[in-house]
C-alpha cells in the first residue's frame, strides 16, 4: 500500500522489489491480452464457441453473476472474514483493495445483467427476464442497485469493517451488504427459472 517510491530505486532489495513488478505487470498484460483474444470480434475463438448457442449463452450469464454474488462473493470474499474478524481471509489481503474490489464485482455483476458494457449493444438478460415476469425484472433490478450502493457507501476499509464489534455502524455496514449480495444471488436464480433456465446458487 503505502511503499515510497525509493523502495524500488534505492534502498536495499530495490532492484528485486523492481524486477518483481515489472515481471508481475507484464504476466498481467499478457492475461489481459489472452482473454481480449479469446472475445474479438472477428477472430477471438471462445466468443464463437459462447454466441453458437444464445440459450447456453445466456444460461452461463446467469449462472455466472448468481455464483458470484451468492456463494463467492458474499459467501467466500465477505462473510468468511466477517465472520473470524481474520485479516487473512480477506479476499485481497496484501494489497487491501477488498473495498474497492466488492464494489467493482457488484458493478460488473449489475452491468452483465443490464447489458451497461461498453461497446455491447442488444437484448440484456433484464430485458428477457422483463419480458416473462416484468415484477421480478423490476425487483432485480432494484435489487442489484441497492448492493451497489451499500457497498459504495462503506463506512471504512474492508478490515476495519470485519474487526469492529457487533452492533457497530461499520460491522452493520458489512452485514448489510452481505445479506442483499446474497438476496440478489437468490433472486438472479428466479429470474433464470423465469426464462427456463436451471441454475445453482449456493448461500
């Protein structure tokens, strides 16, 4: 977190602690620039493979952002460390981006289902799902915003939220979103049924 930039010119292991970076932000790009391959437009061989069959498409979707919300990131990412009060559960430990790192998978998760992506242009699963059963397009909806906005309105980082006591407005902060991560899991489950698709969510 809060290493000066001297760590990595000129004090002792700098030119280890430097090389490591480089090497780490090089694996990244090179991740990154696999799975742009992979999903471009003319070429990216996975994109083909996933657009040949639209109801498996969309079944993976769902099955996609439900897993998340539910099972992982309420589940392993949050109330895991909720729970022990342990900083080593915490899902982005060494860097402690966690906070940042719950806002951005609800963000993602909100943005697979409303079809709000960059460069992505039509149907979303919402509008599907409004198709079938407007009320629950609507409550899901509603739904994913509110986890959003709980986790943007974060009283504080992420372990000093899973340490503070019971009752406290941090420890409530945490819980609070917790539980309307695992609502919306639930309610991203219904809403997959509603266009006859079976998905698992584990809570």
């Amino acid at each position: 977190g809060d290493r000066p930039v001297t760590d990595y010119t000129v004090e002792k292991n700098a030119d280890r602690r430097a090389d490591y970076l480089r090497l780490t932000t090089q694996l990244l790009i090179d991740d990154l620039t696999g799975v742009a391959a992979q999903w471009a437009p003319a070429t990216g061989a996975y994109r083909a493979e996933f657009l040949a069959e639209p109801q498996l498409a969309v079944q993976s979707m769902m099955r996609g952002i439900g897993a998340l919300s539910s099972g992982e990131l309420a589940g392993e990412r949050m109330a895991v460390a909720f729970e022990t009060k342990d900083q080593e559960d915490e899902h982005s430990c060494f860097s402690d981006n966690t906070t940042n790192d719950v806002l951005n998978n609800l963000v993602g998760i909100r943005g697979v289902y409303l079809g709000e992506l960059a460069g992505i242009s039509g149907p979303s699963p919402s509008e599907l799902v409004a198709a079938m059963n407007p009320e629950l397009d609507a409550e899901l909806r509603a739904q994913l915003t509110q986890s959003v906005d709980l986790a943007s309105g974060f009283p504080a980082t992420f372990e000093v939220m899973i340490a503070a006591p019971e009752g406290d407005a941090a420890n409530q902060a945490m819980l609070d979103a917790i539980v309307s991560i695992e609502d919306q899991g639930v309610m991203i489950a219904a809403a997959a049924a509603a266009l006859g698709l079976e998905i698992s969510i584990e809570v």
